[in-house]
C-alpha cells in the first residue's frame, strides 16, 4: 500500500478492496483527513502470475510506480493438510519504483568548441533547448551534454510464503529486471536496490536465493520480520524510560526496555552458506537503515541513523549521574513491599461483619477531597462529618482499609498492564489506550486496544509471551468507536488467528460498539480475523444479570436515564436506535467467557463521551480460604473515556481498582468539558465518592509526555499509570506510596503544549 501525503489530503493507492476497506473506516476517520483512495484490480481469470501484466500506479516527472501481483499456489499437499480458505489478503504485492532519468552533465568545452560563448545560450542548452550560434548554426542539448543517467530502481518485493515463490519467479513483468538472461529486451533496466520482506524461511531457501542472484550486483536488503532488531529499541526515549522505572520499582515495571533476542524460526542462512550453494549477498535491515536515492552522488545504503545499541547498565549509571539521590530509591521502595508482607502476616483473621474502622486519611486536618453531587456535579463537603458520612456509606465493611479480596490475594489472581496511557495518537513516552487484563492460567482480556497494541505486549512480554497472551485471550472489549481506542485490534485478531491456525479452538468474543463492527466486517475479508462481535448496548447490567440467571432490579432504560442518552438530550436519537440483533450465540459465549475466566460479571456502562460510548465493570467470583472462609472476588471498573458522570460512580461502588482517564489536569477543567473528558481532581472525586479502594489514572493528553500534573494532597489512594507498568492484586495496599518516589525522575521535566492537529477526532 501506498501513502502520499499533501498539505490538505491524503492519498492511498492499494489493491482493489482498499476503498471498500476505507469506507468502512469513516465512522472513526474525521472528514478533515480528506482521505482519497485509488484502487487497483488483483482480479484475473488466469491461475498464473505469469499471464499478468504490471499495473501502473503512479506516473509523472518524477516517479513511476508499477504494481504486480503474487497469488500463491498451493499444491496436493498443502490442501490437504490444511484448512486453506483464499483471501483478496494472501494476493502479495511487487511493488517497482523508477525514479526519472538524470540529466547528463554539461560539458562547457564541448559548447565552445561548437562556436559558443559563455552566457544565457549554455542555460537554454541544460534545460533541453536546442540553440544558435552567431554562425547561425543549431546547437543540439545532446552535442554538449554527456549521455543520461538512467534514474534509480527499487523493487519492494513480499513473498509471504513458500507457495507463493513459484508465481514470484514466473513474473514476465520482472524480466526486464534480470541480468545475462534470454528474457531481456532492449528495455532492460538495473536495479540498484531490492527490499525483501518475505520471513527468513523463505528468503534463505536455495529457490529464493538463487532467483536474487538473477539480478546481478543489486544491493539486496533483507526487512523480513526477524527478532534479531528487537535488541535496539527504535524509540531510545522510551526504552530509557522504561528502563529508569525498572530501576527505581522494578515490583510495578517488570520490562526494562531490553529483552532478550529469541532464535528466529527457519533456516539458518549460513548452514545453506557451507552447504549445497553460495548465498546471494545481502545486508539485514536495521531499524532507521536508509538507501539513499537523490542525489545520485550519494547513492546507496546509509548507516547513519541507525540507533546504537545501548544497555540498560548505561541507563542506570546516566541516571545516577543525573540524580544522584535516586540512588537510594529502590531500597527505599522495596520496603513498602517487606512491609505490607509483615503487616498481612501480622493481622488476626478478620471477622465477617466488624465494624467499620475509620480510615487514617479522613482526619480533622484533611483535605477534602471533591465528590459528585446527584446531577454529577463536582460539589464540595462543608463539614467532616457530611464527608464521613458519605465515604462511610460507600465503603465496604471490614477491619481496616484493605479489602478481603487483596488482603487474601495471592499473585496468581489478577494483574492488570497498561499497554498503552495516552490520549490521541502515540508519542515518544506513551503509547494510546490499551488495558490487558491478566488472570494467569485463566488467560486474558484487553480492555480497548489502540494502534500498537501488539507491539506493547511485545515489549512488555517478549515475542514469545506475547504470541501465549494473545493465543490465551478470552475477550477483548472496546470502550468507543474513537480510533486511538481500537485501532490495534485487527492486528491482535489477525495474529490469534495465525497461532491457532490448526489448533481447535473458538472464536475470540469482542465486545464494541456496534459502529465497530462495520470495519471489522470489512478487514475480515482481507484477513481471517477470527472473532465473534457482541454489541456494547447487549451488555448492560440488566441484560447480563438475565443472561447469567439472575432477577435483574433495574431496567436498561433506568441505567439509561442519567446518561447522554437520556430524553431530551442531544443524543437522545441514539438511545431510540434499536441495539445490534441479539446475538443468542454471541451471549451464550460470553456466559462462557466468564465461566472460563472465573468472572462472577462483566458489563458494560453508558458514560458520557461520545455516541456509544462505555465503561465496564469485571467482578471475580468468590473464592474460599484454607479455613473455608468465603472471600468476595475482587471488582476492578474501567472508564473509557468520559465526563464524571453518575452512572459510572454507581458502577464503581466498591471496587477493589477504579481505572479512570484523567485526560487533563485541574486548570484546564473548561476544555476538559469541552472534549467530554475528565481531570484528575474529578477522575479522583468519582473514585473517591464510589468508595474504591485504589484510584489508577490513565489517558493522560500527550502535553505532559512524561508525568502528568496533579496534586499530591488528592493523591492518599491514587496512582498515575505509566506504560508497561503491572499492577498485581496483592501491590495495591502500597501503590500510592510509590508515587512520590517516581516524581524524583521527572523532577526537571516540563510540561510540552500540543498542537491543535493533535486533537482526538469527534466522530
């Protein structure tokens, strides 16, 4: 696919679904993108490659760019083993890219010697012209100027798989290409560089290599998914920072920005070197490698950028260097965890229903904190007594602050990473939204999924443990149609897809607005994403406590009426829209997602965001003790993105973590209504008024790249989330204490204004 960006719009050339493709992702393209796509057809009758003819794409004075099709044939053997279903998606795609000749050189002598003096005619002759002399004779740009320059080719070839090389090398469209061969023409051309993109089992076989070697002396480089890159992270900035967390809290940021270099899968290169051929020469594609074009003096691979390979021990010492007393952190840190070892030892065992111990931070001398009113309203407590009162009345019942379920939590319960902290579009330091819910040997979920959510397991987990989360997930739930929220899923889907290729398996359940569904749809005819679509609005409470068999209190339209959804509200249309069909299907599987995941409920809650726009709530069953002691099961609630709103304080009654967006910080309270997003003092408040016991802020605006800007007063159960931190059940008694310490790394950062074009997009 090919990308052409002006100052006013955006130009996409791709194969014949692209526009298909494209109009399905309106619903989350703002129109300002003036998108514009040119398609062209993959469609022939004919079953070989041999019989099709490049497609030309682009042509002008600049560029020509050629397309030619790769479909792959598959023999006996592999049909019969396997379960082949051909996509418009496994059509590959050779890309040719000729740049315009070069001019020759203007040769002065050659002028003179014909009769010309120095002047605006040697002008004229350099442009193409043809001149006179004072002689009267014509004087043509060929006479004085030295032969051209054919202009640089690059061949952008993918080769998937194996069944796909035969049809590659059949290509009449490459013959030109060739050196010493019977196919070429008068036509023939050099190729100066070729990009391979196939994977090394199929790039490294003696077939591929030999058919490279058809070239000549081209520069081959090799930019097939290998894992040997992996070691040199693109984003230094980012690698330090996770890097620097690591080494400061190593219990909240397990991944260090390094992480070890896997063996890739297929042949070894030099195995084929000593044995039955030479392979053809090549070099490996680096991240930021360049092959220069223009200019012509300067034609050929640069090394340049390429990020240098640098180890977490420099990190480490240029942060000591830099901060001397961060130093003494990490032991200072690790002891919070020592502690709440030998205060959970040291507790007797809790009665059923002791009464209610006031907690340490409400005191005379506290501040207090700011709670919504009935309109959901940001009002401030007069007295102590009507804030105890409130705060009381919400939290549950037990011998101190910590809830039964953490205090009875193991490690192997519930982790929650966060994948991704950013509002918008990706930056250097964060990531956009993504939650993965960990629940060990009962798999996974991922809470939304923005662009670079597979990237972020990777970093996080390794190529290895990434493959097992996503083989291993058992549901996937998108809060709102806004691209920076899912974005990432299709590359998720494709990838579950591919692993369990073979394997028996179910289809993975997604639960998303139903607007989602409409590109997902479209992207499964490219790729198999194997999933099955549950629509947000057939997951409220009401409808899931029928489903799992429980006497619902309330209806859908009781959940509805605080929403943006209520009567007589600007979105009142798209309450009276009728929801997705219900899917009995989709609705059996999520009974048995949460069956499998050990979930007591998963539901979903209207906020106040966008049109469709969710929060959800997941509730662990209870779970017996050693002593036969019934513990309620953990409740952790999740936000999406929205203004605080009483529907999402209900539903965070209680919970052991409420994860909420804190988009913008307290001054900037009038944008925040503005864009429908929330600021830490009301992500708090919300918190705070539902009684949950640990407040997780995330979806921080990309102004403040590093840490955002927030009051410390407010901040007695709070944590700033940060990109591929892992929180576990059993950390959550000492998460708040921990902040404190990390504002030590970002003590000299400065908060960077975003521009207007970094604004989410308004659907």
């Amino acid at each position: 696919m090919l990308f052409f960006l002006t100052l006013i719009q955006v130009n996409i050339w791709g194969p014949s679904d692209l526009d298909f493709l494209a109009g399905a992702m309106k619903s989350f393209i703002p129109n300002r993108a003036m998108l514009h796509t040119h398609s062209f057809g993959v469609e022939h009758s004919a079953s070989s490659s041999q019989s099709t003819e490049a497609t030309v794409t682009i042509d002008d004075e600049v560029v020509r760019i050629s397309a030619m099709f790769v479909k792959p044939r598959y023999n006996n053997e592999a049909r019969n083993s396997t379960d082949i279903n051909s996509k418009p998606g496994d059509t590959a795609i050779v890309y040719s890219c000729e740049l315009a000749e070069i001019k020759g050189k203007f040769d002065p002598g050659k002028a003179q010697a014909l009769g010309l003096e120095r002047g605006p005619k040697y002008r004229e002759l350099q442009l193409g012209n043809s001149v006179k002399t004072v002689a009267g004779r014509m004087v043509h740009p060929s006479e004085v100027l030295d032969p051209p320059i054919p202009g640089p080719i690059v061949l952008l070839v993918d080769c998937p798989t194996q069944y796909h090389m035969h049809e590659l090398f059949l290509l009449q469209s490459l013959s030109r290409f060739y050196e010493d061969s019977s196919c070429q023409t008068e036509n023939a051309k050099k190729v100066n560089c070729i990009i391979h993109l196939g994977p090394s089992s199929v790039t490294n076989t003696v077939d591929y290599q030999n058919w490279m070697k058809s070239f000549g002396t081209t520069q081959h480089i090799m930019a097939g998914h290998e894992n040997k890159n992996m070691e040199v992270p693109i984003l230094k900035g980012s690698a330090r920072i996770s890097s620097r967390l690591n080494f400061v809290c190593p219990q909240l940021f397990p991944s260090s920005g390094f992480w070890p270099v896997e063996p890739a899968n297929g042949i070894d290169l030099e195995k084929n070197k000593s044995t039955s051929f030479q392979a053809c020469e090549s070099v490996a594609a680096a991240n930021l490698l360049k092959f220069r074009l223009r200019p012509y003096a300067q034609l050929g691979l640069d090394r340049a950028s390429i990020p240098s390979l640098f180890s977490y021990e420099e990190i480490v010492d240029e942060l000591i260097s830099e901060i001397p007393e961060i130093k003494e952190v990490p032991e200072q840190i690790s002891k919070f965890w020592q502690s709440s070892v030998d205060q959970k030892n040291a507790l007797a065992p809790a009665g059923k229903h002791m009464l209610m111990v006031e907690e340490p931070w409400i005191s005379k001398d506290s501040c207090l904190p700011d709670i919504l009113d009935e309109q959901g309203n940001l009002a401030k407590f007069q007295d102590d007594s009507s804030l105890r009162e409130s705060v009381w009345r919400k939290r549950p019942k037990g011998n101190s602050e910590t809830p039964c379920c953490v205090e009875n939590a193991t490690r192997e319960d519930m982790e929650i990473t966060f994948l991704g902290t950013g509002s918008s579009q990706p930056s250097k330091y964060r990531n956009v939204s993504s939650i993965y819910i960990n629940l060990f040997a009962r798999g996974g979920m991922l809470l939304d999924c923005g662009e670079g959510t597979l990237g972020q397991l990777k970093r996080r987990f390794g190529v290895s443990g990434a493959d097992e989360a996503v083989k291993n997930l058992r549901c996937i739930w998108i809060s709102h149609i806004h691209a920076d929220h899912h974005t990432g899923l299709a590359r998720v889907l494709a990838l579950r897809s591919k692993l369990l290729n073979g394997v028996p398996h179910k289809p993975l359940l997604v639960i998303g607005p139903k607007q989602l569904l409409r590109f997902l749809n479209a992207y499964s005819t490219l790729e198999d994403l194997d999933m099955q679509f549950l629509d947000c609005r057939q997951t409220l409470k009401p409808s899931v406590e029928e489903l799992l068999g429980d006497n619902a209190t309330e209806s859908a339209t009781t959940q509805l009426e605080n929403t943006m959804f209520a009567p007589g509200s600007r979105m009142e249309n798209y309450n009276k829209k009728p929801s997705s069909p219900k899917d009995t299907t989709a609705l059996a599987n999520l009974k048995e997602v949460l069956h499998e995941s050990g979930l007591e409920i998963l539901y979903s809650v209207p906020v106040v965001h966008c049109a469709q726009a969710f929060g959800v709530v997941l509730r662990a069953k209870e779970k017996v003790s050693s002593a036969g002691k019934a513990i309620p099961g953990w409740k952790v609630v999740y936000s999406g993105d929205t203004r605080p709103c009483p529907a999402l304080v209900d539903a965070s009654r209680d919970a052991t973590v409420l994860i909420h967006e804190a988009t913008f910080e307290d001054s900037m309270k009038d944008e925040a209504i503005a864009r429908n997003h929330s600021t830490t003092k009301e992500a708090i408040a919300v918190g705070t008024s539902a009684g949950a016991y640990r407040i997780i802020l995330t979806h921080f605006s990309q102004r403040y790249p590093k840490i955002p800007v927030f009051d410390e007063e407010d901040m007695h159960k709070t944590c700033i989330a940060f990109d591929l931190m892992s929180v576990n059940l059993a950390d959550l008694p000492v998460l708040p204490k921990v902040l404190p310490h990390l504002k030590l790394l970002f003590k000299d950062e400065m908060v960077v204004e975003e521009s207007d074009e970094v604004l989410e997009a308004v659907v």
